[in-house]
C-alpha cells in the first residue's frame, strides 16, 4: 500500500488529474465521515471534504508515504479542516453576535412624535420651497446633500464667501419663518 500510495502522489504532483480521480474513488468516503463527524453535517462536511482534495492537488508533496497511508493522511487532513472550519464558524457568530450587542436599539418612536415630526419636516421643505432660487439651491446641497461650504461653491460655480453668505441668508430666512409656523403649530 505504502509504495502504491507514493505512487498516486507521484502521479498527483506530476497533474495527473486521473490519479486525482482515483484518489478520490478510493477515500472520499472516510474523509466525508470524518468531517461529518466533526462538524456535525453533510453540507459542511462536503466543504471539508473539497478542501481536502484541493489541498491534495495543489500541494501533493506535503504527504509523506514514509510516515502515514495517504488515507490516515488525509483523515487526519479532515478532522483538521473540519476543526478549522468549526473555529471560523464560532468566530463568525461571536463577531455578529458582538456587532448586535454593541448596536443601539432603534427606538421606534410613538405615533404622536411621528406625525409631528412629518408635520415638521413638511413645514421645513415647504419653507426651504419658498426661498429664492439661488438661496433654496445652496440650502439643499448643504443641508439634505451634506455639502461643505467649498463644496457647495464649487458645485454652484460661487465663490465659497458668497455660497456662505446665501446660506447665511436663507437660514435667517427659515429662521423667522419656522419660528413662527412651529409656534402656531402648538
């Protein structure tokens, strides 16, 4: 067996895809109840079991004849995919659970505070419509885009102390008109 499995490897490191084939007729199924064994079900088993005889083929020198069967060898491959594979596994449900504790709750507001905060938001956008053109323009790519000032002046062809300067502006503007809106809305 020992001389037979040396030559298989041989074949193997040679890219005989045959010697492959023939690998995998022979052993699939020890290194399938294996991994099956170890993590515990046939789909991630069968992950296992691929990555051993991908492994195999590409580095067909790492098995020693003098020291295993290439059966012994690539149960033992297995049972360390599988390992492997479990670890990563608990590693990815710690992470998510982690980025779940550390996420704040939403809290969902109550109905009350969203229709008013519907009723505030249309009274913004219906004030922020009412501004000039060229101020209404630098409202909204500063305050609903994000826009920096010199982002704004650049994207309105301004020089950035007159992008400021309207901004200045239509903010007095919402200003006096919102204060006066919120205050008759309550």
């Amino acid at each position: 067996m020992e001389g037979s499995d040396a030559l298989l490897v041989a074949r193997l490191a040679a890219g005989d895809d045959e010697a492959l084939a023939e690998t995998y007729d022979a052993h699939a199924a020890a290194v399938f109840r294996v991994a099956v064994r170890v993590v515990g079900d046939a789909s991630s088993a069968q992950d296992v079991v691929q990555d051993v005889f991908v492994q195999l083929w590409t580095h067909p020198q790492r098995y020693d004849a003098t020291v295993a069967s290439l059966r012994t060898f690539l149960v033992v491959l297995a049972r360390s995919r599988a390992l492997d594979q479990i670890r990563s596994d608990a590693r990815r449900v710690a992470r998510h659970e982690r980025v779940h504790r550390l996420t704040p709750l939403q809290d969902v507001p109550a109905p009350t505070e969203a229709v008013t905060a519907a009723e505030t938001a249309r009274l913004v956008q219906d004030a922020v419509n009412r501004l000039p053109a060229d101020q209404r323009r630098v409202v909204e790519l500063a305050y609903f885009e994000g826009l920096s000032y010199r982002q704004v002046a650049l994207a309105t062809g301004l020089p950035e102390g007159t992008a400021k300067s309207r901004i200045r502006a239509a903010m007095a503007t919402l200003e006096k008109v919102l204060d006066r809106h919120l205050l008759e809305s309550s």
